[in-house]
C-alpha cells in the first residue's frame, strides 16, 4: 500500500488528537479538584 505525505499526515494528526484528548481532560480534572 502506497503512502503519500497527505495520507500520512492525516494519519499522524488522527493520532495526536486520540493521544492529546485523554490526556487534556485528565489535566483538566486535576486542575479542577485542587
């Protein structure tokens, strides 16, 4: 399967915002019980 820049980029965003999702709300959760 060929990959092009586009393709991959999509990929690696999709990835950084299931990453940066979880880990934002817990940040938040924690700010908020302090």
């Amino acid at each position: 399967m060929a990959m092009d820049g586009n393709t991959l980029a999509t990929i690696i965003a999709i990835l950084h915002i299931i990453w940066v999702l979880p880990l934002g709300y817990f940040s938040v959760m924690d700010i908020l019980e302090r």
